[in-house]
C-alpha cells in the first residue's frame, strides 16, 4: 500500500487544550482609493471560510497509562500484522469496519506527541491514514466515549498507542510467552499475546476484536 512522508502541516501545541486560530484578509470595496477616470469595477473577492476540521493527536491518561487520542478524546490503536517499513495498513474491508483507520486530514494538531513522528500513507481505497512512528492508526468501533478503551489487548493483536507509537499497558511489557487477559480487556476473550510477530502480512478480514 503506497506510503510516503506526510506534508500535512502539523502544529504543534504546548498543553492538552488545543485552539485553531484563524484569521481573514481585508477585502477591496468597489470605488473604494480609487481616483477620477478610473474604471470602477473592482469586485471584493468572496471571503474564505474557516476551516472547521482538523486533524488532533494528544496526549491522555488512562487506566493503561499514557495514550494518544483524537480531537474527541477516542483512544487511537496500533495493529501488529501492519508493517512499518514502509507504513502499510492490512486492515481492511470487514476489519476496517471494526476499526475505522484515522483519517489523515489538514493540518494536524499535536500536543504531547513529537510531530517529526507523525506521517501518512495512501490506502488502496485512495484514502489517507494517519501513521504513529511507522504504525497506521486506528479508532475501534465499539469504544462509546473519550477514555473508553475496549479495544486494548483485543486478539492479542490490537493496542492503545502510545505518543512514541509503541503498545500501552500490558502490550508493552508483557513476556513474548505470556498468554494472559489485557488490562481493560474488550468484549473479546480471546488472551492478549505480546509476541504476535508484527511483520504478518495477510489482510485482516475483522476476526479481531469480535
């Protein structure tokens, strides 16, 4: 799946309150310092309109420790069958239902997250996705409010990241032999394994987090 160097513009913010500032240009009124004999059609340019959405990555606590979240507060997930060289998302068609990738969109907000980290990639459908440190990031479906994060541990495959992009909780500290529940666990009961090799290629048909 194509990747290359994001150039989103990217803002970075010193605190978790994020704003987005704009502001709008004078327009020339017609007639307006104009001087005898001059034609008077000057027509005032349509102001443009302020932008309303935003890409936001920041910094908040958890019950599993430190974790990024979107402008709305929802955990972000890493995936262990992605790739991180280069970035290529393997969720796809059912799984992208389950867990919606994060949309890449213009200018990215960061706050508590190093900005050279953040990038994106091109998926096949032609969308854009916002990448971690390499991992595609991603929203889980069954997660209801800021804070919620039920996709943590989920298939032994799905973590909350971290602002270096690395597993949160149990993912990052568990042995690679370990088979035991993840804190926060979802509705899936299936163990949280560690050790899932993240180089795994083969798509994702949804089976995880289910």
């Amino acid at each position: 799946m194509p990747w290359r160097r994001s150039r989103l513009a990217l803002i970075a913010l010193p605190g978790l309150a994020a704003t987005l500032i704009t502001s709008a240009c004078g327009a020339l009124v017609p007639g307006a310092n104009s001087t005898a004999g001059q034609p008077q059609n000057t027509v005032a340019p349509t102001p443009a309109k302020a932008r309303t959405s935003y890409g936001m990555l920041s910094l908040a606590s958890s019950e599993i420790g430190l974790i990024v979240t979107d402008a709305n507060g929802n955990t972000l997930y890493r995936f262990d069958k992605d790739k991180t060289q280069p970035p290529t998302s393997t969720c796809v068609n059912a799984c992208a239902t389950q867990w919606p990738p994060v949309p890449a969109e213009d200018p990215v907000m960061v706050s508590g997250v190093d900005p050279t980290l953040v990038t994106s990639l091109t998926r096949a459908d032609g969308s854009e996705q916002m990448v971690l440190a390499g991992w595609p990031l991603y929203r889980f479906a069954r997660d209801k409010k800021a804070g919620d994060v039920l996709g943590q541990g989920s298939g032994g495959t799905w973590w909350a990241a971290t602002p270096e992009g690395e597993k949160a909780g149990a993912g990052a500290s568990a042995p690679a032999s370990a088979a035991q529940p993840a804190t926060g666990a979802p509705a899936s009961t299936s163990p949280a394994e560690s050790g899932t090799p993240r180089s795994a290629a083969s798509p994702d048909t949804g089976s995880d987090g289910n």
